[in-house]
C-alpha cells in the first residue's frame, strides 16, 4: 500500500500541475479579463488549491522537508513568532481548524498519540506541513507575479487572500507548535 502511495500521490500532483499551467495559460489568452465576482474568486480559488495540491500530495508520499536545511526549521526568535501569532489572530485560524478537520480524534492521533515518540512524529509532521504551505505560497506568489502582468489584478488580489490565510497563516502555526513543543522537551528533559 504504502509503495502505490508513493507512485499514486506524485501522479495527482503532476496532473495538478497540468492544470495550473493550463488555467495559467488560458488566462493570460483570454483577452478580455472581464470576469465576474463570483468567477473570479472560483478562479482565484482554484489556482490556490491546485497550487497547494502539488505540494500536499507529493508531501503525502515523501519526506519532502529534507529539501530543506535543519537551520530553516529551526526557530531564531521565537518572541517576534509569538507576537506574529498573536497579532495576525492565529489563536482563531488555530480553533478553526479544531472544528473543523482537526476535531475529529483520528487527524489528532495521526500527528500526535500522546507518547514521547509521538512528539518526534508530531514535530516531523510540523516541518512536512510546513514545506509544502512554504513551496505552496512561494509558487502562488510566483503565479500571483504573472498574472499581475497580465493586468488580472482581482484574481491576483483573492489569490493574495487566499494564500496568507492559506499557507502563511499555516507556516506560522507549524513554528508555532514546534516553540511549544521544544518549551515543553527542554523542560522534561525529553
């Protein structure tokens, strides 16, 4: 199962890729860029979920933070993290998220089971969601860059949105836990 995950997973995220070229390009082609309201928040949407789709799934099969150095997940002022925290109001994203998806005991258990091992899984999961919400924004950035040129400013503008409550809001929340965790293992000893 496990080896037709890594086989199925990279699949999805190359077709998504497909797409996102394919919206991209349609886009720039189509002259008139007089979209309404509601098509433009379904477009600005949807370039924003196959974006992050690329990154999460191929995050689903691989260790995909071993892309990245130790020195980046590690957290060199963790009081500037705590007052971004606060002042973006994460605790509410933070709440949303329990709700919604993370309520459910299963998600929970799936990153964190209550043991010290779990921690070390708990805190692999953090960098994994982390990448892919950082590859995820930078490419929408991107993405966001382009279609400015091509004068597409209120999908740009959604899009820009979505991506801050979408995956720097996450980034933030995974350095989050990661400082309370390491508050936590410092003073146990773990």
């Amino acid at each position: 199962m496990k080896n037709l995950k890594r086989i199925i997973l990279p699949v999805f995220s190359l077709f998504l890729i497909y797409r996102t070229i394919d919206l991209v390009s349609s886009l720039i082609s189509n002259k008139s860029n007089d979209f309404s309201i509601l098509k433009t928040i379904v477009i600005s949407f949807l370039l924003t979920l196959f974006i992050t789709g690329i990154f999460a799934f191929i995050g689903f099969a691989y260790p995909t933070n071993r892309l990245l150095t130790a020195s980046y997940y590690k957290i060199n002022n963790p009081k500037l993290l705590e007052y971004l925290y606060k002042l973006l109001g994460l605790k509410y994203f933070r709440t949303i998220l329990l709700i919604t998806f993370w309520g459910r005991k299963n998600n929970r258990k799936k990153y964190f089971n209550g043991t010290k091992k779990g921690l070390n899984n708990f805190i692999y999961q953090t960098k994994q969601s982390e990448f892919g919400h950082l590859g995820a924004f930078i490419l929408i950035l991107i993405c966001s860059i382009i279609l400015l040129f091509n004068r597409l400013y209120f999908i740009v503008l959604i899009m820009t949105i979505l991506n801050v409550v979408g995956n720097i809001y996450p980034i933030i929340l995974q350095r989050f836990h990661r400082i309370r965790i390491e508050k936590i293992t410092n003073y146990n000893n773990i």
